[in-house]
C-alpha cells in the first residue's frame, strides 16, 4: 500500500481500507487490521457521515470529530475529554453534539 491522499479518518474508515486491501497487508499492517475490528464502534459509511455531521452541523473540525466518532462519547464530561485546555466550548453545542451522536448510537 502506498500513500495516495492524507486525511484524517475514523477507526471505521480504516477498517474498511484494510480489509479492501486484506491479501496485500504486511504483518504491521494486519495487527493495525485486528485492531480496528476490535475497536470500531460503527460501520465504515455511518461513521463517515456521524464526521460529516460533526463538522457541519456543530461546526468543529474534522480531527476532532473524528475522535468524537472513535470514541461515542456519552456524556458531555466525556465529551470534554477531548477538547484539553486549548478549546472552550459553548455547553449547548456540546449538547448539539452530544445529540448529533445519539442519532448514530448502535445498541451494543
């Protein structure tokens, strides 16, 4: 595999990359592989669109919707987590996104 376009992705998105591409994978690659499977919370096209909707409807960018989605927090305290002393924001955004999240929530 080789480099074509660097963004950021979700855990997701990744899976759906490897797994593509699964008879290719050097050793490195396949634990990156079990790792995403393991971890991935959503389907590849629903994270996706659950980072879409972050970026556009609560209006934050991209990295930090996308460990927004890895994660599925469910709380705004844990929503915090991920904004670290550098971000201040608005608490009815939080609940924006907290609610953005909720629609995407895949009983576990």
């Amino acid at each position: 595999m080789s480099v074509t376009e660097k963004k950021e992705i979700t855990v997701a998105e990744a899976r759906k990359l490897l797994i593509d591409k699964a008879e290719e994978l050097d050793p490195l690659q396949r634990r990156v592989l079990e790792y995403t499977i393991r971890f991935s919370k959503l389907d590849s096209e629903t994270a996706k669109q659950l980072t879409e909707e972050l970026v556009k409807d609560a209006d934050i960018d991209r990295s930090l919707a996308v460990q927004i989605v890895n994660a599925m927090p469910g709380s705004i305290p844990e929503i915090r987590t991920f904004l670290g002393r550098q971000r201040i924001i608005a608490e009815d955004t939080m609940a924006k996104i907290l609610g953005i999240i909720e629609k995407y929530r895949v009983e576990e």
